[in-house]
C-alpha cells in the first residue's frame, strides 16, 4: 500500500496515563481543602468552609512521556466523618498528613488518623504536613523549636517526608506533591532540603522510601492479619514505565 515517507515516520500522539490516588486526613480546620484547592484551582480562600464528607478534586500533570493524575481525596476532619476513611484510604499511593503548626493538638492527633490509616492501608507512602507557616513564623522562637523536635520525632515513627507550608502564602504547596510523586515512583527529587528551625522544613530525603522498613505503630487488624493490605498501589508497581534521572 503506497504511503509517503512522512507519514511512514508519523508517531501517533498516545501518551501513557497513570492515576493516583492521594488522601488528605487530619483534624478539622488544619487547612486540608484549602490545600487541595490551591493545588488544583490555585486559589485561596480565608473564609472556612466544613467540608461534610469526602471532597474531590483531580489535576493532571506531566512527567517526561507520561500523564500523571492526581486524583486527590479530602476528608472532613470532624469525627463523625470517620466512617468515610476508606475513602481517602483505601487505593491511595500516598497518604498526606496534615496538621496545623500554631495548634500542637491537631499534631497529637497525627498519631490516631494515623493508626486508623495504617489500619487501613499499610502501604501508602505517608507524608507530614505542617500548614499554616505563615502563621507559625510569627510565633515564639522556642514554641517553634518545641514544635520541629517533636514532628521530627513523628517523622522517625512515622517514616514519612515532613514538610511545612503555608496555602496563603503558597509555600511549599507543589513541593508537597513532588514529594509524593518522587517517593511514589522512586524517582530522585533534587529540591535541596530545608533543615534549620524556623525555616518551613523541607526533609524528605531519608523518610518514605520504598525500601523502609515497617513501621512500629501496630494496629489490632495488621497484627491478625499476615497478608498485606488488598489495595490498589498499581503506580508504584509500574515504575518501570517512568526513569528518575
Ligand atoms: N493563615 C492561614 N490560614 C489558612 C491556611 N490554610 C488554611 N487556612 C484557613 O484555615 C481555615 C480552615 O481551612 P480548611 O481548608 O477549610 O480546613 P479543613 O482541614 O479542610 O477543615 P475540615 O473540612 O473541617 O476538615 C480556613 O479559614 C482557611 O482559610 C494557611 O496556610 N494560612
Ligand atoms: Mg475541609
């Protein structure tokens, strides 16, 4: 069949697609659809809105040949929502964490949205989030110090990147998913870490790695069951389709 030579070298414009699913848990009014929203539509809003339920929202994003979907799953955080966790659970790759710097409280409940995730899904990749910078930088010099101690102790825990930021301000916002997309897929992130107190921490290096080792928060269904947990984590299995440089 004759055909021209151009046409011959033509290469069909498909590109690979490939869906993840990230949860945001955390206590209520810690700025979970704010940071959501900012990500997605980039806008920002001061006035707060209960979310009642599970909010979604989803944004695409190129990485070499291959769109990535972030399909991003935003959990009301008062308690009586609790029984929709699985939804921002079970399936996601990654799992953001997310607590408020100026109230220490919202970090202490880190712990138990925590256990209920790991519960859950005990192999999505973790991810601390401090928001509220903007705030927090405003605050006492030792409050401050106190405060990066003890997230650093979680992180350890937790074995999960930390990383502070500020929707307001829009600091660290796309940082917080290149985090998640570099650890999801194993690929080397060459953002320079941030590290001293009073800086909105950037640490993501040493946590979250594929090769980490269980964490010691246990919970009652992990320790009856030996197999692990049937959820979809298809991204990380299909790394051999995206090279890190
Ligand atoms: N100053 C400041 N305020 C913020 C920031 N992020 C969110 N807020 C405010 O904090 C309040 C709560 O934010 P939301 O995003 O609604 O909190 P949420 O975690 O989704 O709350 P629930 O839906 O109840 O779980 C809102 O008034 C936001 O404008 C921030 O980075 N800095
Ligand atoms: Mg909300």
């Amino acid at each position: 069949m004759p055909h021209s030579s151009s046409r011959r070298h033509q290469v069909p414009d498909v590109k690979n697609q490939v869906e993840i699913q990230v949860g945001l848990v955390g206590d209520a009014q810690v700025g979970k659809t704010s940071l959501m929203v900012k990500y997605v539509q980039n806008i920002f809003d001061e006035e707060y809105t209960q979310t009642l339920g599970v909010n979604f929202l989803k944004r695409k994003i190129n990485l070499r040949s291959t769109d990535i979907v972030f399909s991003l799953m935003d959990l009301g955080g008062q308690r009586e929502f609790i029984n929709m966790l699985p939804l921002a659970s079970v399936g996601s790759s990654a799992i953001i964490f997310l607590f408020d710097l100026t109230r220490p409280e919202t970090l202490d409940s880190v712990k138990e949205w925590y256990r209920q995730v790991y519960g859950l899904n005990n192999l999505a990749i973790p991810i601390l989030v401090g928001t509220k910078y903007d705030l927090f930088i405003d605050m006492d010099k030792e409050y401050q110090k106190q405060i990066s101690n003890t997230v650093l102790e979680y992180a350890n825990v937790m074995n999960a990147p930390i990383i502070f930021s500020s929707t307001a301000k829009s600091i660290n916002i796309q940082k917080i998913f290149k985090v998640a997309l570099s650890k999801i897929f194993n690929l080397t992130l060459t953002i320079p870490e941030i590290t001293r107190t009073g800086d909105p921490l950037l640490i993501y290096k040493k946590f979250g790695n594929q090769d980490r080792k269980s964490s010691k928060i246990t919970t009652s269904s992990s320790q009856s069951s030996s197999s692990p947990a049937s959820v979809s984590v298809s991204p990380r299995k299909s790394k051999s389709t995206i090279t890190s440089s």
